[in-house]
C-alpha cells in the first residue's frame, strides 16, 4: 500500500548498467557529492523571524547546540555543508515534537485542522477512501464550510485506487483539489510525465503549524507498533512511521513549497488568505525545510545526506523504508566505516513492495564486509525514513534510501540540529533497535539460492521502483 511500483507508462529513460532496459534512452543520474566541496569561510548563519540573526548570536545558538561530549565544530561543519548546498535558511526559534506511528500522528493532525480558522494546505501521497480517509474529509469538509479555505494536492499514481467521487464530494464542498501527474494524460496541465510523483506528505495549518514525514492518509496507520496487538487490520501488519509536527518560522519555508508545487502544476488560483502570517519563535530547535524535484538539477536532500555521513565523525544512524543504495550512497556509508564512524541501519523484515525488499538486500553482502550493521525490524512494516548523525544532526521525512526517491519523486525532509532533538531521535531508534534481528555476514552467506535470485532480478530493474 505505502509504494505504487513501476509507472503504469514509464518515461522512455534508462539507467546504465541495466541491459535489460537498453533501448529505452538516457539516463538520469546522480551528482557527485567530494565531501569537503562545501568547504566555506563564512560562518554558518542562522535566521530569525526577522532575517539574519547577527554573527555572534548565531554563535551563540551554534554553541548551545552541542552535546557536550565533544566540540561543536562537529555541528558546525554539518552546518557548514548544508548551507553551501541549499539556498534555503537555517531557521531558528521553532517547536519539534517527534510523533511515532499513525495513532499520534493523527490525532495531532485532527487537532491542528480542528482549530484551523484561515486556511488548511495538504499534500498526500495517498489518501485512501477507507476509515481514515474518510474522516479526513470529513474533518476538512466541515472547516470549510466554516470558512476555512482548504487546499489539497495528492498524487495521480499514489491516489490512483481511489474513487473520483472521494474527490468531487471535497470539491462539491468548495476545497480546492488538485491532481498531482494525472495518469491520464488529458489531464495534465503542465505537462505528462507519470514517472515522477509527488511523494510528500505535508499537511500546513493557518501557516502557523505544520506536519511532515512518512505517514499517509490510510487506515494501515490505524494501530501502533510498538506494543502487543499491532495488527492495523485482520491478518496484516501495523506500519511502523514517523512525522514531525513543527510551529515556528520554518513552518513559511514549507508553505513556499507547497505553494510552488500548485504553481507548477497549474492549479487554479487559490483564494486570498493570509498563507504567509507573521511568526514568533515557538522554541529554540533550529529546522532546515529541503524539498527536492525531479525538475531540479539534483535532489538536495540526496546531496545534503551524502555531505552529512561524509562529514560523520562518530555514528550513522539510519531507518528507512525502502533501500537500494545508490554507489555513491554505499561508498559513503563504507568509508564512514572506514573512518572509525559507527555506522546502523534498522531496515524491514518485510514489506509492501517484494522487488523493492530484495533489490535492497542484493547489497546487504558487500555493506556488511565494509563492516556495516545491519538490522531488520520484526512485526511491522516499516515505513518511517530518519537518519541520525553525531547527536546533532537529524532528519525526518519522505525521502527514501533509493534510485526513485532521488531522481524521480518529489520529496520533502525537515533537517532538525541539536542534541536535544538528537536524544529524542536516538530513544526512537533504540526502540526500533530493540524489536529488530541483526544480520549478520556469516548468517547472509547462507541464504538460499531462491533469495539470491530474486535478489539478482529485483537489482535490473532498481533504477524504476
């Protein structure tokens, strides 16, 4: 359910290296990250409600970060990195709560749009017409006939089991609906390309509040998974996810983004109201927004993780979805290795998309010789993408460790710096640690000859999944 496989209509576009695709066309590819290219001597800078804070307040903020278990230029090169990549600011003053799983999540959510009184922007991935989905529409419908203007983007593919109706009774009711690359072409607006979708999930409240991170709108999400009886319905499996919920000044940073996609796009013009109100600091995390697009040169989140394992000093630690390393991805994680970096991975024992799961894991050999640990979570599935590295730096978002996350898919990811906010993603990964199997490379090795060539079909087709 959480993955929509291969595009119904692919773009005639081909990665190297997969013969079977060979006279499809070009490729799109992946930039080159050096580690130190970012290297700049300014001083990272943070922003303020109102501009650029000055050298030595940013300082200040910069030094407050640290963990205390060693020097903050730990934080400050991550800092360093990021900015020169990103146009993008470093913000300052804004509340982060970590919500796990679909229970939490939602009912932060419902909170929120409850007491919306301007305006509700949301864009979805999938939004089923089930339990949950219905109570979406329900609570969006009733703001806006209250007043509030909503405004919602969800995928042509993601949504692509949901029935129209589901749409034209939001529509019927004065919400705003726009359709993410329709699958059928005649009803695109700007432009067909099926193959690249809109994989965020974001939901923006009076442009004060806002959400984002792995979680859909679907009734699997429906249980937690961290206690007995996880099961979201009869004989399946809880998901296991992550979301942020944020209100301070970067909360404008992803109503921008929103706003461009319905641009680009061509919706139609959205009603007046006040997207862009004045905000005041809300807490003292320090929260970097990154979208990305396949219209862009290349992803900046691919481009700012890279740049963060290769700038790690002392652990990685990653959960994700759906993994297929990229070779620049995988050198990164070796050499981190390399350099002493504790490197984990908490990965699922099982999932939604098979070819995804074994592409995956036809890598699982050559990480665990470099020395990297592997883990599988049990009795979910997985589905949160968090990345932790040296305390300090964390992110949250939709963004997957594979080919379409970084070349095809729109992504959306919330860079969260400082220890604080590091403890709170560690406790989170430790929890996932401790409901997850290790693999090993003696116990790899031994694998059947089913698994392996499931996994050597799954890896010719990794550039499309």
């Amino acid at each position: 359910m959480g993955r929509v496989m291969a595009p119904l209509m692919p773009r005639v576009r081909l990665c190297a290296g997969a013969a079977v695709l060979a006279l499809l066309g070009a490729c799109s590819s992946f930039p080159r990250i050096v580690p130190d290219m970012a290297r700049s001597a300014r001083a990272p800078q943070i922003d303020g409600t109102r501009g650029p804070l000055s050298a030595a307040r940013s300082k200040a903020i910069l030094d407050g970060l640290g963990d205390g278990a060693g020097p903050t230029d730990v934080l400050k090169r991550h800092l360093a990195l990021e900015q020169a990549i990103s146009d993008s600011p470093l913000l300052g003053g804004n509340k982060v709560e970590l919500l796990l799983d679909g229970p939490s999540t939602y009912r932060a959510m419902f909170a929120a749009i409850e007491a919306a009184r301007d305006h509700i922007n949301m864009e979805t991935y999938i939004l089923e017409d089930d339990e949950v989905g219905k109570r979406f529409a329900d609570a969006l419908i009733a703001r806006q006939r209250q007043g509030v203007q909503v405004n919602l983007i969800h995928d042509g593919v993601g949504t692509l089991g949901t029935p129209a109706e589901f749409f034209t009774r939001l529509s019927d009711a004065g919400i705003k609906v726009l359709e993410f690359n329709p699958v059928n072409p005649l009803s695109a607006k700007a432009g067909w390309d099926v193959n690249q979708r809109d994989h965020r999930k974001l939901l923006v409240v009076d442009g004060r509040t806002a959400f984002l991170g792995g979680i859909n709108i679907s009734s699997v999400y429906s249980s937690g998974s961290f206690s007995r009886g996880n099961k979201a319905r009869p004989g399946g499996s809880g998901w296991r996810d992550t979301d942020l919920q944020i209100d301070g000044p970067v909360v404008a940073e992803l109503q921008k983004l929103f706003l461009e996609t319905w641009a680009r796009q061509q919706g139609e013009p959205l009603p007046a109201r006040n997207y862009f109100p004045t905000l005041v600091p809300q807490g003292k995390e320090v929260v970097h927004a990154i979208g990305s697009s396949p219209d862009d040169p290349y992803s900046l989140i691919y481009a700012t993780l890279i740049s963060a394992i290769d700038a790690a000093r002392r652990e990685v630690l990653l959960t994700n979805a759906y993994f297929v390393p990229d070779p620049q991805l995988r050198s990164a994680l070796k050499a981190a290795v390399g350099r002493g970096v504790d490197v984990k991975l908490v990965l699922p024992a099982r999932t939604d998309s098979a070819l995804v799961f074994h592409a995956g894991r036809s890598y699982y050999d050559e990480l665990l010789s470099a020395g990297v640990r592997l883990f599988e979570r049990r009795d979910v599935v997985l589905h949160a993408k968090t990345a932790l590295i040296d305390g300090v730096w964390s992110t949250v978002g939709s963004t997957n460790l594979d080919w379409r996350s970084f070349l095809h898919n729109q992504e959306l990811n919330a860079v969260v710096l400082g220890a604080e906010f590091g403890q709170r993603m560690r406790a989170s990964f430790e929890a996932d640690l401790a409901q997850s199997d290790e693999v090993t490379l003696a116990q790899w090795q031994r694998r059947s000859v089913d698994l392996r060539v499931k996994e050597m079909f799954a890896r010719l087709w990794q550039y499309w999944l």
